[in-house]
C-alpha cells in the first residue's frame, strides 16, 4: 500500500511562489529579482504585493547575480529567479565570484529544471546543475520534491545563512510530502521502511521511488525510500544508516549520472560503508524536446526503472553474501 497515496498534482515552482510570498510578508529584508520570467517563476504575486522590493532587470542574469550579492551588504536577503540553465550555466562566475567566494546570503531560485522543463528542448533544459552547485564551496544545494516541500524549502532558507541553491520544476506532479512535515536544510527524510534495499532519490523522483517500492515489494523485495531534499550539506548520518541496514542502494534523479546525486551518495558510500550501488540517472547526454513524461521514460527515470536497478542490486547483495 502506497502511504503517500494522493491525487493532487501541483507545480513545484507554484510552492516556491508561494513560499516567497510568505516570506515577503514576515521578514521585510526579502526581496526578489528575476530575469524577465516573472510569471514563469511564479514570482508575480510577490512582485504585485511587493514592488518596492522586486527588481526586473530583464534578460541580463549575470547583471541580476550582482545586484543580489550587492544587496546583501545592506543586509536585504535576496532571492533571484529564472530557469535553471540560465540560473547556473550561464552566470557560473558571477556566483562563484560574487555570492559562493564571498558568502553573500544570495538565494539562487531555479525554475524549469531537469528534462522535464519539456518541449523547450536540450537549449532550455540543463542535467548538470546540481553538479555545478554542489561543487561550489560554501552553496547549500536543495532539490525539493513537491509543492508542499518547495514552499517549506523556500521558507526555510528565508532564516538560512549563506549561499543556497534551490532547484525546482514546471510540471505539476504528485504533492504528497504532508504540509505539517517539518522541513529541516540538510536532514534526510524516511519516507518508506525497508531493510532490503535503499532507495535515496531527489526531486521528482521521490514519487518514482515511491511507486518503485510498490512494484519491488509484489517480489518480496522491502525497499527504504530516503527522500534526500538537500544534497549538499548531505545527510551522512542517515546515508550511513540507511546502507548499514540495507547493504545496497539505488540513486534517483533528474540529472546527469556525474557530479549528482548518485556521485554523493556514492562517496560517502565509497568512503564509510561500500555497498553494491546503482544510479538512475542520464547517462552522459542532453535532452530534447519532448512531453515530460516521455522524456522521463525515454531516458529511463521512471519507476519501473528505479524498480529494475533495485532488483538488480538486491541480487548482487545477495550473490556476495551467499
């Protein structure tokens, strides 16, 4: 039985919307900016209640990087918006220069990550993101997986210090992470038992694996669903945990196989408990334009394919251990 059972689809970027709003009405030191996709982001219903504290600087997201960073000295908390490719890829040295070297408490917003941003296409779409953030000294690196968690995610980081990279997506998926459960940067969240297999997704994903349990426990396999909202600073302890329980482990997420998730988990794996592990993830290529949920399919992070890569982990555990 899915515990997590809903029939509710929201868009995660509408939680980072809302969460924004919220925060422009409880701490007057937010303020946002964003490169001429207000809308997109959902930044529109704090830009209306809040004009004096937007900034528009059109499609100039370098130039928005500096202004936030500057905006930090005078103690404002800034939160900038635009789609993921162009909230890293294209201003990488501006926040590694401006914001991660000098520890400005800058709040990178992305929108429209992953493939699942669609019909935009390889141009639009970025699968390197999380890497590219979590390699940054000093950035906090958070992937929500639903609505409610978004919005938790981009409350929480209002009272967060430091750098923060917080990816979200266009898509309206499954909001089934409860409202009430508490949000805390950098602790994972249990969200299934099992001793059988670790399964530790990010982001859309989390409903995968979810629904991956379901498909694994009809074999008798148990699976344990860690939903790992922040990838960096990771959750070491409950990594730790989990594979000491299990003994093998799958990774999930909408990303390219390096520098993600997997890449993480697979450290601290390497470094502390080694364990037979695979990744769900892109293996070394762009998107392309397409539905969401076909190209989820196409380059195979569906749930049948989290479901795959456990069975097939199950079974090396099991040939190693006798």
């Amino acid at each position: 039985m899915n515990l997590y059972h809903t029939d509710e689809k929201k868009e995660t970027r509408a939680g980072f919307g809302e969460g924004l709003l919220e925060l422009g009405r409880t701490n007057p030191e937010v303020v946002a900016l964003c490169a001429d996709l207000t809308e997109s982001v959902r930044m529109d219903a704090f830009a209306v209640e809040f004009p004096s504290r937007f900034f528009q600087v059109g499609i100039a997201e370098a130039n928005m990087i500096g202004i936030a960073a500057g905006l930090t000295i005078g103690g404002k908390i800034p939160f900038t918006g635009t789609f993921a490719n162009f909230s890293t890829g294209r201003v990488y040295d501006q926040i590694r220069q401006s914001v991660a070297y000098s520890n400005k408490n800058v709040k990178i917003c992305a929108s429209h990550a992953g493939l699942t941003l669609g019909e935009d296409g390889a141009t639009h779409q970025i699968l390197e993101d999380i890497g590219l953030m979590r390699m940054m000294p000093k950035m906090t690196v958070i992937v929500p997986c639903d609505f409610n968690q978004t919005r938790a995610a981009t409350i929480a980081l209002g009272s967060h210090t430091g750098p923060a990279y917080l990816r979200f997506g266009r898509p309206k998926v499954p909001n089934f992470i409860p409202a009430s459960l508490p949000f805390v940067i950098g602790q994972a969240q249990q969200l299934t038992d099992g001793d059988d297999v670790s399964i530790f997704a990010t982001g859309h994903l989390v409903w995968h694996a979810i629904l991956a349990r379901e498909m694994l426990e009809e074999k008798g396999i148990q699976a344990r669903v860690i939903n790992i909202h922040t990838i960096k600073p990771l959750d070491t302890k409950a990594v730790i945990a989990s594979l000491s329980a299990t003994g093998c482990a799958v990774t999930a997420e909408e990303h390219l196989r390096n520098g993600g998730l997997g890449d993480a988990i697979a450290q601290e794996a390497a470094r502390h408990f080694p364990v037979p592990l695979e990744m769900v993830a892109v293996d070394n290529q762009f998107g392309e334009s397409g539905k969401p949920d076909e190209l989820l399919e196409k380059y195979g992070l569906t749930a049948p394919y989290i479901a795959a890569a456990a069975s097939r982990v199950y079974k090396r555990k099991r040939s190693t251990t006798g």
